[in-house]
C-alpha cells in the first residue's frame, strides 16, 4: 500500500509539473534559467520535454497507483528515470564546478527519490 500511496502522490505532482510547464514554458526561464532563442522551436522543445514528457511520467507513476499489478514495474522504472536524471545532473554539475539551489533541490529530490524506490521495493519483497 505504501509503494501505490507514493506512486500516487508522485504521479499528481509530476503530472501537474509537466501540465504546467507545458501551459507556461516560459515560467521556465526564471525559475531555472531555461529559455527558448529561437522562439517557436525552442518553446515547443521546452513544451515537449518539460510538460509532455513531464506529465507522462506523472500518468505512469498513477498507472502504478491505480493498478497494483503494475506497481512494481512503475517502481522499478521510476526508480531508473530518477537514477539517470539525478546522476546526469549531479555530474554535470560537479563539471561545471557550479550549483544552484535548483541544482542541488533537484539533485537531493532525484536521488532521494531513488532510495525510497529501493526502500520500498525491499520492503515489498520483504512482505512477498
């Protein structure tokens, strides 16, 4: 019941994320620094990765939730999407030898949310 309760939670907040950024591209370009120069083409890839891509994620993560028999399987690749952006950032970060607050926020929620991933999958197996 946990691992669905925190899918859930999770897919509401990625998903309004995701609807949001896609709604407001350019709320972007002040919270994070990301903006588009070269206007329409820039604003349909910020569009398509931090709102579609986004919220997608957000309606797995539900799908998880909603539907035990894909719970598992949601945590797992949940767990791998966090993995891979928290790592990425995290090196990227220590190469450009610079952090923001938003860096080092998305870097200790990314990685956070890994351990809870393998917390909860432990726990799950535990029960099995």
């Amino acid at each position: 019941m946990a691992s669905r309760v925190f899918l859930g939670l999770m897919g509401l907040m990625w998903s309004a994320y995701g609807l949001w950024c896609f709604a407001n591209p350019v709320f972007l370009q002040d919270a994070v620094g990301v903006a588009a120069l070269a206007g329409t083409p820039g604003l349909v890839d910020i569009q398509a990765t931090y709102g579609g891509f986004q919220a997608a994620v957000g309606v797995l993560l539900l799908s998880g939730a909603l539907r035990p028999e894909n719970t598992r399987s949601v945590l797992v690749t949940f767990g791998v999407l966090c993995a891979g952006i928290g790592s990425a950032r995290l090196v990227a970060a220590l190469l450009a030898a610079e952090w923001s607050s938003y860096t080092a926020i998305g870097v200790g929620f990314e990685l956070g949310t890994v351990a809870v991933v393998l917390a909860l999958l432990a726990r799950d197996r535990a029960r099995a």
